[in-house]
C-alpha cells in the first residue's frame, strides 16, 4: 500500500516573498531603567553638588529668592501670584541648565566653572526658547483653568489676606480640591513633557519638538519609575518649602543634578543613543 505525497505548491514566475521591514522606533532610544533608578539618581546629584558646592548655592540661592518672591506677593497681592509663577516657570528652567551644565563638566572631567554655567542656553537658545515659550502657554492655560476654579467656587475674588490658614479652612474644601486637581492635570503634563527635555536640548543638537516627544515617550514607556521621581521631586521641594523656603539652597540644585543623571540613564551619551 503506498501513500501519495503531494509536493508542496511551487511559486509562480516573477513572485517576490514578502518580507516584513522591521519596526521603527520612533524618537531615541530609551534604558530600561530599574524602579530603584531615583534613588541613584539622587545619590549622584548629591556627589555633584559636593564637587560644586559654590556654583550650588548660588543656583540655590536664587531658587529660594523665587520662592520668598512668590511669598510676598501672596501675602500683599495675591491675584499676581499665578502671574509670578508664569514667569518663573521659564526660569526655572534656564537656573537648571547651568546645574546640567556643572554636571557635564564633572562627567567629562573638567572643573566647572560659573560662567559657563551661566552662558549654558546659548549654544541651543533657538530652541530652548521655543521649549520655553510651551511651557509658557501651558502656564497660562494652567492659570486660566486656576481662574475657573475661583470664579465659580467663589462669588468675586477672595480676600484670604495673605493667609493660608484661611485657604484651607473646612469652609473652602471643595474649593481646595478642585484646585488642586487642576494642578495636578498641568503639573503633571508640564513634568512629562520636560523631565528630560532641558538636558536633552543642551547635551545633543535636537529640536525642542523632539525633546518634549522624547520626554514624554520615557513617562509612557516607563510610567512607575517616573512616578516614583516625581513624587520624589515634589515631596523635596514641599519639604524645603516649609521653613520659608530656606532648603532649596540645597533642595533646588541637588535635584538639579539628579535630574541631569535621570537624563543620563534614560539615554546615554549622544554615541549611545
């Protein structure tokens, strides 16, 4: 008894097997980085802030002088306090270029030095400014969506006479809530947008389109690490906040540094990514 085998169909004339092109990844290439990663990043931002303290503090300084500026007109015009923070929203920004700029010099082995610090956007100030005046309109919208809040939770502008106790009384809860969610919304998208996008425009030539994306692409990819940085990020700053701000001597520049090696982990160096 035999069995017929039947030959296997052959391909016609002409016929060109397809073969499919391989996946694209779109923006740079990102580590696979641990939870554990803000912790080192810290540590590291530590180290770079003791091999710089002088710059440091400077920086520092001028963090804490943002901070009480913003204090005072709370207390003696409250109204303007969203309009202050809109501009120190983009300076923050430009104060933490000069801590990447520090960070840089000490990873290449090369002394820091304050000018340099300083002069840290020129190079790319075409596109920091573009980076920049996003931010901007995302603080505006992030103020106007604030203003909503207190029109309809309140009939005119509030009188708290400087006073926070008077914010967050029992009687003004809703109000707290509400206002916090908003923040919440715009302070989240503004740090997913711009985590690594600052170092990023300093360290390689890309556009302030192309950072922001990339930013963002490390906050989707790897939601639970920039998670845990965030809070990290947002429970130092509340905690050097509270003795009139006198922390972010130390608060605002460490974590400017950790930030760079937040940076650096995500992608490399340039000849890695």
């Amino acid at each position: 008894m035999s069995c017929a085998v039947s030959a296997a169909p052959e391909d016609p004339p002409g016929y060109i097997p397809y073969v499919p092109e391989p996946a694209v990844e779109l923006g740079p290439r990102l580590h696979r980085l641990p939870v554990t990663a803000p912790l080192h990043w810290l540590r590291l931002g530590w180290a770079d802030l003791r091999r710089a303290p002088a710059i440091g503090g400077f920086f520092g300084g001028c963090f804490t002088l943002m901070g009480l500026a913003v204090l005072m007109v709370f207390r003696h015009a409250p109204i303007y306090t969203l309009a202050l923070c809109a501009g120190f929203l983009l300076l923050g920004p430009l104060l933490c270029l000069g801590l990447y700029q520090v960070s840089l010099r000490l990873e290449r082995g090369e002394p820091p030095r304050i000018e340099d610090a300083l002069g840290a956007w020129l190079p790319n100030v075409r596109q920091i400014a573009i980076f920049g005046f996003v931010l901007l309109i995302l603080e505006m919208l992030w103020g106007r969506a604030a203003l909503v809040v207190f029109a309809v939770s309140f009939d005119g502008m509030p009188d708290f006479a400087g006073s926070l106790s008077k914010l967050l009384s029992a009687e003004h809860l809703g109000f707290v809530v509400a206002y916090l969610a908003v923040a919440a919304v715009f302070a989240g998208l503004i740090f997913a947008i711009s985590v690594i996008a600052m170092p990023l425009l300093l360290d390689r030539d890309t556009d302030a389109v192309s950072a922001g994306l990339a930013s963002l692409k490390l906050c989707l990819t790897q939601p639970l690490v920039m998670l845990l940085w965030g809070m990290l990020v947002a429970t130092l700053v509340v905690l050097a906040m509270l003795p009139g701000f006198i922390g972010l001597i130390i608060v605002g520049p460490w974590l400017g540094h950790a930030s760079w090696h937040a940076y650096r982990a995500a992608l490399g160096r340039p000849a890695d990514g």
